[in-house]
C-alpha cells in the first residue's frame, strides 16, 4: 500500500463524524473497533478482518497515549506509530486516535452500525473497568448492535513482558519469579476486598497550587531571574489526596481535618473530594487553610521555588478539644484509621495519644518537609500497627544518615511499639519489615518521573488497606510501588489512583 494511501486513513475525530454520516447516508453499513493496539500481532490482525466481514466500512480508534493504563512503560508504541500500523492493514479504511479514555464518547459521536470487540469482553463481568457496560449502552442508543470476535487470540501485555525489557534485569527477574507464584486473579481479588474496609483519614488539608511560568532571562537591572506568568492549577494535597486514593477502593471513607478560620477554601476543597468521601472539616482559629505553591517551568515542569501559606503554630486550647472529641467520636466507626502528619501543628498529643489507644488498626505517615524542619518524627506515636515512610524519614529519626536501610528500620523499632514497617527509596524501589517474616524487598516500577510530589501518600494509602488485610509483603509491595508510579508519571495531585486503572495495570504487568 503506498505511504500516501496510509496517511489518507489516518484522520482526526471531527473529520470521520461527517465521513461516517455520509457512508450511513449511501447505505454502507459502519463497523467501529476500539484498544490500544499496543503491539500489532496476528490476533490483531484476525480481529479487524472478522470485524470488517460485519459490515461495509472499518473504523479503527485508539486509546491516545496519556490514557493508557496497562502499567509503567507502556504504550510501548506512540499514538502516532500505533495509528500508522493500522492504517496498513487493507481491511481497515479509517484509524483515530481517540479524544476520551473510553469509547463511550467516541461511540455517541461516531453512532457505527456495528461496535466489534474481542471474545475477552464478551463475558462482560471480567471486564475490571466496567466499561464494556458503557460502550454497549451506547451504541445501542445510537441505533446499533455489539459484536464479538472469536479468533486466535495473543496477549500484547505477554509479548511485551516476554520480548521486551522495559525495567533493568534485576527488577525484571524479580517480576519472573513473582508471575510464578501469583495470579493476576488472586491480586485482583485482593484489591476488591478492600471495597468493605472502612477508613477514616487524618490530618493537614493542604491546597496545592502549579503555577506555570517561562523564563525570560536575568532582569537587566537585578540579580533576579524573569519568568512569564502563563496558568494555574490546583489540586487538593495533603490528607484530601489520600481520602481520594482510597475512595477508589473503599465504598465508606471519611477525613477529619482542619480548615482555616481565614481563606479557608472550602468550596474548592469540597468540589475536589471525591464523592464517596464524608468530610469532618474543623476550623483553625486565626489561620488559613494550608496552601503549598509551587511555581514551575513549563517546559521541563522544573519546580522553580515553593511557597507556603500557613500558621504551624499550636493550636488554642478550644481548638485542640474539638478535635479531640471528633476523634473520640469518629475513630470507632472506622476499620483503618490513616494518620497523615504533615507537621504543620494539627496533631496535638492529646490527639496522637487518643489515636495510638483507640485505633482499631492504626497506620502513620510522619512526613518530612521543608515546613517542619525534622521536627516531625514518628517515635511521637508510641504505637502504631504499621507505619510507611520514606528513607529520608527513618534516617531523621534515627539520626543514622549512612546506615543500612535494615538497621534504620530495626533501630525505629527499638522507639516505637508497631509491628509492620514500608519505608519507600525512590528508585530503589521499597523495603518491608516485620518479626515474623523479616525484611523483604520491592523494586520501584517507574519509567516515568514527572513529579514525586504525592507519591508516598498514594503508597500510604494502597498498602495501608493491604496490611490491614494480612496481605503478603511482596504484593503489598508491588502494588504499593504501582500506586507509587502511576503517581509520579502525573503532576503532583492532579489524578488519584483507584481500582480500575490498577487492575489493568496489575493484569498487563503478570501476563
């Protein structure tokens, strides 16, 4: 077929809306196919030709590249390329790539006559996205019909963790040995069981603002750098991000969290919460809502400078007893209570002292940052039933700052009563602990880094449901790492993670 032949099918979704109409219009029946497409190989090519046997015109679309949720590394192909390998195939007249992360839009847009998916979708209640529901609504309501093909069938996830390395050896044989002793079924089932947990989320709300600049140059008259206002986002961070992670995987999840008497936000932060999240917002006399702004260079996404807004002074005596009878009120409803301290002043120890007496399964996050100087340390929680931090923190703790990750863990242990530790290392993926089963070790699964801003909380949030569970440390740490790379291939607080996206993500990387 000759190259020009294959750019003419490639065509923009605004342009196949008319052509399709007009194929309608002359009595051709339309056929519409939609994936990723990811790796082209013979079950691919079975599938399109029984698809165009349904009809008289084939239109193939594809998930773009930023919705793909099959794992880090993935697609292992651009859009473009992905776009280009189908428009070769004779059977297929037009290819898109797709606007939207499913085909439901695309569907109620383009009204085929004929939806054709693979016979992996044709038992619908495998589908881990629910999305097959959708798509066959819709096409439905356009008028049309779903279809199933039944052919020879590959697995590009497979060929891709078979042929190609997209981690370095060591991770990809940890993975090898991993896929021997578990199936993708028993990790999914895991994570559907969360679904029942209860959890409340503790903590500093925090806004998080991105505020987009680029640079000018030095000023002619100041030793100062120039930078051009361009646009600003935000997300809710802090406490509000993790109540996120975890309503994608649990149906009740509430937070209790303070608000600032001044500026506080609550509007904004309650259009941010998930739905599933039941809010217990208390207020900080005299002080705003915390909020970390961040300025950054858009074009590489480099964080320029930070600003913080907030009071971390202690709080008033009336203020501090509010807090403390909503714990009491709270605490006992809930399954797994997360503790996220920020260090910013809401965790009085009157609190923490409730919190490590009354919890049912407790779980603590000391966070070090630029606004608590490593003041903040977990020995101030005398018991905990699992505590997840970064190296950086365990080694402010134990003011050990060359140790062994090991010994760190094993000298926190000696202050603090709480018998399952994670303590994340960035690329060197995670490090579990407790008596029974000793150390184990977890490789980091990211390929992308856009911002660590909110990975930890993300990582805090997956595993803290997981331990709660007695789920073993190596899928506590796969899936936690997971959580950790979805995170950081976003900015900062932008998505949240949830069941979906890492099923598919856990599916792809077993096969």
């Amino acid at each position: 077929m000759a190259e020009r032949a294959v750019a003419d099918k490639v065509k923009a979704l605004p342009e196949l809306a008319p052509l399709v109409a007009a194929h309608k219009a002359a009595g051709r029946r339309v056929v519409h196919c939609h994936g990723v497409f990811d790796l082209i190989h013979p079950g691919h090519i079975r599938h399109l030709q029984a698809a165009r046997r349904e009809g008289d015109v084939l239109i193939v679309t594809l998930t773009p590249d930023h919705f793909v949720n099959k794992g880090p590394g993935r697609p292992a192909f651009t859009q473009q390329f992905r776009a280009e390998l189908i428009a070769a195939m004779e059977c297929v007249d037009y290819v898109a790539v797709n606007a939207w992360p499913t085909a439901v839009e695309t569907i109620r847009l383009l009204k085929p006559d004929v939806y054709v998916k693979g016979s992996d979708y044709a038992t619908r209640e495998d589908d881990v996205t629910g999305k097959i529901y959708e798509e066959e609504q819709a096409v439905v309501a356009a008028g049309g019909r779903i279809h199933f093909t039944y052919d020879i069938t590959f697995s590009s996830s497979q060929l891709i963790n078979q042929h190609f390395e997209i981690f370095p050896p060591e991770t990809e044989e940890w993975l090898r040995r991993f896929r021997a002793r578990w199936a993708a079924d028993d990790l999914l089932a895991r994570l559907e069981s969360t679904r029942t947990l209860r959890a409340l989320v503790i903590g500093e709300a925090i806004v998080d603002e991105y505020v987009f600049c680029d640079a000018l140059g030095k000023s002619s008259k100041d030793p100062i750098l120039a930078f051009r206002y361009g646009t600003t986002e935000s997300y809710a961070g802090g406490s509000l991000a993790v109540a996120n992670h975890l309503a994608g995987f649990c149906d009740d999840v509430g937070i209790v969290t303070q608000l600032g008497e001044a500026r506080p936000r609550e509007d904004f932060i309650r259009k941010a919460l998930h739905e599933r999240v039941r809010p217990h917002f208390l207020v900080r006399s005299g002080a705003p809502t915390i909020h970390k702004r961040r300025f950054i260079d858009a074009y590489t996404n480099a964080r320029l400078l930070e600003l913080y807004v907030m009071d971390d002074g202690a709080m008033t005596p009336p203020d501090e007893a509010n807090l403390v009878r909503t714990l009491e009120e709270q605490i006992g409803r809930y399954d797994v209570v997360i503790v996220t301290d920020y260090g910013h002043g809401m965790l009085s120890p009157a609190a923490i002292s409730l919190l490590c007496d009354k919890a049912r399964f407790l779980a603590v996050n000391t966070q070090a940052n630029a606004g608590n100087r490593g003041f903040n340390t977990i020995s101030k929680y005398p018991r905990a039933d699992y505590v997840c931090l970064a190296n950086h923190e365990v080694q402010l703790e134990t003011r050990m700052r060359h140790a062994e990750a090991r010994d760190l863990i094993l000298e926190v242990t000696k202050k603090i009563t709480c018998p399952r530790f994670t303590v994340t290392q960035g690329k060197n993926g995670s490090l579990h602990y407790d008596p029974e089963s000793g150390f184990t070790e977890v490789p980091a699964l990211a390929t992308r880094i856009t911002d660590r801003v909110g990975a930890g909380d993300a990582v805090l949030a997956v595993t803290s449901l997981l331990v709660a569970q007695g789920a073993p440390w190596e899928v506590v740490g796969l899936i936690g790492n997971l959580a950790g790379a979805h995170m950081v291939a976003e900015l900062g607080n932008r998505l949240s993670i949830s069941r979906a996206p890492l099923a598919k993500h856990l599916i792809s990387l077993l096969k």
